[in-house]
C-alpha cells in the first residue's frame, strides 16, 4: 500500500467506489468493444443498485462508456453528452450470483451490431477486478498495463502472441486463458510491468483467428 491507495484516487467525486471505479468499468467495457458505442445496456447489482443515483454511479459509468477518465469533469454530465451524441442508455438494478456488492455487468452494442457484455466489480479505492466477459469468467484489475487477446482456441496462437510479448521486451507478471470450449472463444488476459508497443498490438491483431486485441492502460 503506498499514499494513493490511503488519500484515495484523482477523480470527480463523492466515492471512489462508487464513481472512479464505475467510471473504469465503463471504459474498460468501451475499449473491449472496439467500436463506437450506440448502444449501453448497464445492470447495478447491490450497492450499486441501491445507491447509484445519490453517489452519481450512472453519470459515471457512463461516463467511462464514453472513454472519459474518472478526473474528466465531463462525468457530471456524461448522461446529457450521451444523449447528445445519439448512444441510447438503459439502466436497471437487479441481482447477480456470487457477485461483489459494488458489481455492474454492461452490456455495449456498436453501430454494425457488434456487441459485448462486461461484468466488473468496485473493489474500493477506484480500483477494478473484470470478472466476465460475454458470460466467460476472466480474472484482470488494470493496475498493470494488461493485454487482451480475443482468439478461436487453435495450437500455437498463445506461443505466436507471447513471443510478441517478448519482442517488445515486456515482462510478463500475471498470464491468464480462459476459454468456452476446444476450438471455441478463448480470452487471453496477459498482464505486465512494464509499457508494451502499440505498434505490436496491430501485429497481434493481425495473427489468424484473432478476432480483437486491445491494451489497456487504465491508470
């Protein structure tokens, strides 16, 4: 723990919990997506569900949907921005099994009809844990630079993107597969300490039967 976990994160308030970590799962749901949002299908579970008008969770959330960062003064009125820019925004409380209390699942649609559906949790300070992405458990917290790597589960996909890794000098500290079946869907979440080279996501990207790469860098 170091002073910015105890003073608390950079960000338009009142809670960290409530607003910056909203606001970051909303933006990691955007980058996720890959496209312009039309469309934000947004659930609050638990605290979240209870408290999100008071604490100003929605403008948040949607807020991050639009890739504003918890500090943007645009959060105050991300709900008006939406509006404006023509992305419809639904939101409903309900209950989620298993789930953290401060727990959104966000469901974004692009102008093409691509979807994708992201559930992440709140877990205090403004940091993150994502813990599904459409309906398949992941597990990564953006507190390091993490790649993500959306691919059909083929031999030798994993050991093409990891050599590009190490190409880029990066050092991997956290690697993660998670997949629906052989042959299926399968998210690779790899997490480093050190910064990687945009350039190498577009060669990653462009690996046979990788269907998105995206990088994110949250903090």
């Amino acid at each position: 723990m170091n002073v910015f976990d105890i003073i608390g994160p950079v960000m338009i308030g009142p809670s960290s919990s409530h607003t910056a970590g909203a606001a970051r799962i909303g933006k990691t749901a955007a980058l996720l997506l890959g496209a312009p949002v039309a469309k934000a299908e947004i659930l609050f579970h638990g605290s979240f569900a209870k408290t999100f008008k008071g604490h100003g969770t929605d403008k948040a959330i949607v807020g991050g949907i639009l890739k504003l960062d918890p500090w943007d003064p645009g959060i105050r009125t991300s709900l008006e921005t939406a509006e404006e820019q023509g992305v419809s925004v639904s939101i409903r409380t309900g209950t989620i099994e298993n789930a953290h209390p401060n727990t959104a699942l966000v469901t974004l649609t692009s102008a093409d009809g691509s979807s994708i559906t992201v559930q992440g949790a709140s877990v205090g300070g403004g940091n993150i844990v994502i813990t599904k992405v459409n309906d398949m458990e992941v597990y990564f917290t953006g507190q390091n630079t993490t790649l993500i790597v959306m691919h059909q589960d083929l031999p030798g996909i994993i050991a093409h993107v990891t050599n590009l890794v190490a190409v880029g000098k990066a050092n991997i500290c956290n690697f993660r597969l998670n997949r629906q079946e052989k042959g299926g869907l399968a998210i690779m979440t790899i997490e480093m300490d050190s910064d990687f080279d945009q350039s190498l996501v577009r060669e990653i990207k462009a690996i046979p039967h990788v269907y998105n790469t995206i990088l994110l860098k949250l903090n």
